[in-house]
C-alpha cells in the first residue's frame, strides 16, 4: 500500500500529477536500466567487441515486462546492491550465450545515472508543456487586466496605485525565465554516463570514446567529456531550476491567498458549487488549492539543499552522497508539476473583483496619492520641502482619521501652490499607475 502522499490513493492529486508519476515508476526505471544495457550492446557490437547477434538477443529481451520484479527485489535485498540482479535475470533470459555480453565494461552508477537521466529526459517535455501553458494563462489575465486599478502594496501596507495586470506581468516575467533556464541547462543536463569502474573506461580503453559516443548517440544523451560519478553539478542545476519553480509557483498562490482574505476580497481562486471550505462553517470559501501549491512549494524548497550536499563527495566513487538522488529527484519532480498543475487551474479559473479593488484604493481617503502630491508641490518649493509639508499631513490625516483632501485644502503652504480641484484630481488614483500598462505589453509581447 503506499505510503508517501505522492502515492496516496487519497492525495496524489494533490501533490502530484499521474503523468509525472509514470516517469519516476519504478517499471519505467527498470525499462531505462534495461535500455542501457541494449544501447550498450548495441553500441558494441558496431565496433565488434559483442557479436551482432549477441546484442540483438539482449535488445529482444530487455523490456520490463519479461522480467520478475520479486526476484529482482530479492536480489537487493540479498546482495545490498541495486544492479546485479538485474544483470543475472537480463543475462538468464538471453539465449545463444549472448547472456554472457551484458553488462560489458560499464559500472552500476553507470546505469543508474544515465537512467535518471533518461527519466528527467522524460520528464522536461512535460515541465515545457507545463510552463507554456502557464505563460499562455497569465498573459492572458494580465492583458485582460492590463487597466484595472488596484492598490499596490509593500510591507504589507498600501504603497501607491498600479493595475491587477501589472501583478499579473510580474508572475509572467518570472514564468518566462524559467522556461528559459530549463531549456538553456538542457544540453548540460541531458548527458549520459559511461566511465567503468573509476571513471577511465580501462576495461575496453581500445574502443572506451568511440563506444561512448555510439552509446549515447543510441539513448538520444550528450557525451560526457570524462566521467561525471562524482560531479553531480547537472543534478543540482537542474534540481535548482525545479525548486525555483516551485518557489514562484508558491508565490503567486500564498499572493491570491492574501488577496482572498475577507477584508480584502480583491480575488478569489476557481469555484463552483460543490466546492467544500469547511466540514462545520457552511460559508467558508477557502483558498484550498492555493494552500496545496503553497505546501508544495515549501515541501520542495530543501530539495535544492539537498542537491548541493548530494554534491560532496570522496575519490572517485562515493555512493553515500549519490543514491540521495534517487530519493530526491523523483520526489522534486512529481511535487514540481503538481504545483504546476495546480496554478495552471488557479489562473485559468481566477475569479477577479475590479469593484473591490477600487474599494480598497479608497480606504486610505487619499493617503495612497501622496507622492503624487509631494511631486507636484515640490515643483514649486523643492522636493524636500514639499516632502515635509506631505508627511505631516499624511501622519495628521492618519492619526485623526481625516479625509486627507481636506487636510491638505487646509494647509496654507498646500494651498499657496494648489487649487482645491488640482488637489482633489491628484488624489484620483486611477490616473496614477505610471506605466503599469506599458509593462503589461512589453512582458506579454516579449521572448525571455
């Protein structure tokens, strides 16, 4: 039965996506150490080292479905080694002798490290997939927000107006350079592994480059320029560039969560009847996809530390530090297009409230304008100055909860410079976003 939630009967949905699961099941592994080993053979036998019809026995019988995954767990569990049953079951199965070709020259790591790589290799078209549709969901939101109004806000606090699509053009931004990261990194992640024992191919030096190089020209991989057992440097790239993902996926739905709160209620994720916040408060409409994507995002943030420490190691070979990969990046991965998954829904379906939003830009009475109106007295007495006059104004209109139109149309020094109607028409904060709507179109017309 399982017992991760990646797996859960209950949960997996939630944390994961069937698609990504298939990649990281364990007979998908077991296809791709058996595709090493064909590849390997094959590989060979184009330069006579195995006999032609010693590797089309072993590429005939090296699919999954032939082998006894019980006996190869028994062999594990006997031998404390992850191959060598494998290697006994795939060598009992050939006929002719041709048994006795495989496995030839290569070490464990060998095989175990080119078939995670085989699995990422599986699993990118996804996360592209995945990040297009992403791109496609945001640039649409934020062009159909590109002009409404809403209060911008840093630490926490309302800072000055800008528009819902600007938001939305940040995220975007984001997205985009990540699509660009993965698909930079590819050539550097997407590279086989084939160095014998300690890395130096001693066993068949002969033939030890070209044999290599037929080798991963077969698997579709890139050639190691030497033998990488102890440089996991690609992992921890790749594993970097996921967990950022994941970061920004935990970002835009722990933003729609702060956004949803009642008091502010300026979005609010998909929902449709049937749709249950609470098990005893019939009125709840809770953010619970957001709160899935934001558990995601901090589930998977160690992973990246993970991969840097998976990155020391000791000589030439040091299996303590490598078979953490086994555990992480399955784990990253299937998480990373959960939450993926998850905030494509929340963006396709977010529900948006423009009318709230210019509630709120009002909240302050004004208070959120008074750059605006610092700016435009300081081209009359100085910035500074004009930064003076505004601040005790501000901080008066705030403490005595006072309108602040009316403070300023009280304040000689104000009013010396600004009529009552330039006063009121700089407080309009929807002349205000600067060029919120500019960016929108730059972000949503531009390549990353």
């Amino acid at each position: 039965m399982p017992a991760h939630v990646i797996d859960s009967l209950f949960f997996r949905d939630l944390y994961g996506s069937a698609e990504m699961r298939a990649v990281f099941d364990d007979i998908n592994l077991l296809q791709k150490w058996l595709d090493y080993e064909a590849a390997l053979a094959r590989a060979e036998a184009a330069l006579g080292i195995v006999p032609p019809d010693a590797a089309e026995e072993i590429t005939r019988k090296a699919h999954a479905a032939l082998f006894n995954t019980d006996h190869i767990k028994q062999g594990v569990d006997k031998t404390v080694h992850p191959l060598v049953s494998l290697i006994w079951q795939l060598s009992e199965l050939c006929e002719g002798g041709a048994g006795g070709y495989v496995h030839w020259g290569p070490t464990t790591q060998d095989v175990m490290d080119t078939a995670l790589v085989l699995q990422i290799k599986e699993a990118y078209p996804i996360f592209e997939r995945a990040l297009d549709e992403l791109v496609m969901a945001l640039s649409a939101l934020a062009q159909t927000y590109r002009d409404t109004p809403m209060a911008g806000r840093t630490h926490g606090q309302q800072a000055l107006p800008i528009t819902f699509g600007f938001k939305v053009a940040v995220w975007l931004s984001e997205v985009k350079r990540h699509r660009a990261r993965l698909r930079d990194m590819k050539p550097r992640v997407l590279v086989g592994q084939f160095g014998g024992a300690v890395g130096t191919l001693a066993s068949i030096s002969e033939h030890g480059m070209e044999i290599n190089r037929r080798l991963m020209e077969e698997l579709e991989l890139g050639v190691p320029d030497i033998a990488w057992h102890t440089a996991r440097d690609r992992f921890a790239e790749f594993a970097g560039a996921v967990a950022m993902i994941v970061a920004t996926m935990g970002k835009i739905a722990h933003e729609v969560i702060d956004l949803q709160k009642t008091e502010f209620g300026e979005v609010e994720e998909p929902f449709e009847m049937g749709k249950v916040g609470s098990s005893t408060m019939p009125q709840k409409r809770n953010p619970m996809l957001c709160e899935a994507i934001l558990a995601l995002a901090r589930l998977t943030r160690h992973h990246a530390t993970t991969a840097i420490d998976a990155m020391l190691h000791e000589h030439e070979r040091d299996w303590s530090s490598f078979q953490m990969e086994w555990a992480y990046l399955p784990e990253l991965c299937i998480m990373a297009h959960g939450a993926m998954t998850l905030t494509l829904r929340v963006i396709s379906g977010l529900i948006v409230y423009p009318d709230n939003m210019m509630r709120n830009l009002q909240a302050g009475h004004g208070l959120l304008l008074a750059e605006r109106v610092m700016l435009t007295l300081g081209k009359h007495i100085g910035r500074q100055h004009a930064h003076d006059i505004i601040y005790e104004a501000a901080m008066k209109a705030f403490e005595e909860r006072t309108p602040f139109a009316a403070i300023l149309k009280d304040d000689p020094r104000v009013t010396a410079h600004l009529s009552p109607d330039t006063i009121d028409a700089l407080l309009d904060p929807v002349q205000y976003t600067g060029l919120s709507a500019a960016y929108v179109d730059r972000v949503v017309s531009g390549n990353e």
